[in-house]
C-alpha cells in the first residue's frame, strides 16, 4: 500500500499515544508504515512537520462542531466539551501540544469559531482577543492538569489540616469539576463590563 500524508499522521497519532512524542522518530514511523524510512521524507521534511500534522488532524474536527443555530451560550459549551473529549482521546499528543504557544493559529477552526461565539455573545472587537486568549490559557490549564493527572492529584488532598485523604476523583467527578470549570467562563464572558447583550 502506498504511503500518504494521511496514512502517516494516522500512525505517528497511535505510536504518540502508544509511546508519547519524545519515542516517536522518523525511523519508527517507519517501521510502523513497514516503509523505508529515507521514503518518509518525500512526504514529510522531519518529526516537527509529523507532529503538526497529526495535530492539525486532530483539532480539523472542531470544523464541524460548532452549533451555529444554537445560542452563544450553547455554543461555547459544545466547543469547550468537545475541545476537553478530543484531549481525553488523545492525551500524550495533547498534553505537548498544549504548552506551546504556536499550538493555536489564527486560521485555526478552533480560534475562528471562539472568537465568532464571542462575537455573536456581545463582546467589541477590541476585546475579543484578549478574552478569547484567557479563556484558552483557563482551558489549557484545566486540560494539561487533567492530563497529567496533576487536578487528580490535588482532589485527593485534605479539606482540613489533620484530614485524611479525600477518595480519587472518578470519570464522572472530573466531568463535573470540567462543568465548574465552564459555568465560570460562561458567567466570565456573561458579565464582562464591555459586553452588549442582546435584545429581546
């Protein structure tokens, strides 16, 4: 079977998740395509170029997501939900994408349809920008401590000082600490003193 650049994002994505990003090399793609590895570079220059790709590949989903019928508010809770399950299914690649600033372009589906919700929510032009850039630095926060299983940890910790450990959140406890999470950005945005609400 010939290689293509679709072929070989779809298997650097399972050895990312198999192994992380730091194992992945052009050689082992190579294996793994049962392919020689010289020929890998007729499709892709290097592992930054295989890393972008598999990348880009994973954030095209958010291009048909995003609700538009919906109210704003609707919205931006399918984008930020569905932002959460694309890291969930692909943790080892997300968790280095998503301490590096050129992860979001601003040709990006994902910037373009946050910045049109926050539009559509009332914000000025001038703001949206910065709003929509705490609210990924919020998410990102979020996604890199869930990932790491650092937000796991913490939730373990004592309320009181002499306390016992508190159980290990579940599946279902993170869900409900990622709603939390969302019902403060939807409020943050909903109360932001530069925002017009709509009429009616």
């Amino acid at each position: 079977m010939p290689i293509t650049e679709d072929g070989i994002y779809d298997v650097a994505l399972r050895l990312i998740e198999a192994d992380g990003v730091e194992a992945l090399t052009m050689r082992k793609l190579a294996m793994a395509l049962n392919a020689n590895p010289m020929s890998l570079y007729h499709h892709v220059p290097n592992k930054e170029a295989v890393l972008r790709g598999a990348t880009a590949r994973v954030g095209s989903r958010f291009s048909t997501r995003d609700p538009q019928h919906l109210p704003w508010q609707d919205r931006l809770r399918h984008m930020l939900l569905d932002f959460r399950e694309l890291a969930l299914e692909h943790p080892k690649l997300m968790t280095y994408c998503l301490g590096r600033a050129e992860y979001i372009q601003p040709d990006d589906s994902f910037w373009l349809d946050l910045t049109d919700v926050l539009a559509a929510a009332g914000l000025p032009a001038e703001e949206i920008p910065r709003v929509a850039a705490t609210l990924c630095a919020t998410l990102t926060g979020l996604m890199i401590s869930e990932l790491t299983g650092v937000v796991q940890q913490w939730a373990t910790l004592p309320s009181a000082p002499g306390g016992g450990p508190c159980p290990a959140p579940t599946r279902p406890d993170l869900d409900a600490m990622a709603r939390f999470v969302l019902n403060g950005v939807l409020a943050s945005v909903e109360n932001h003193p530069a925002r017009v609400p709509e009429q009616g």
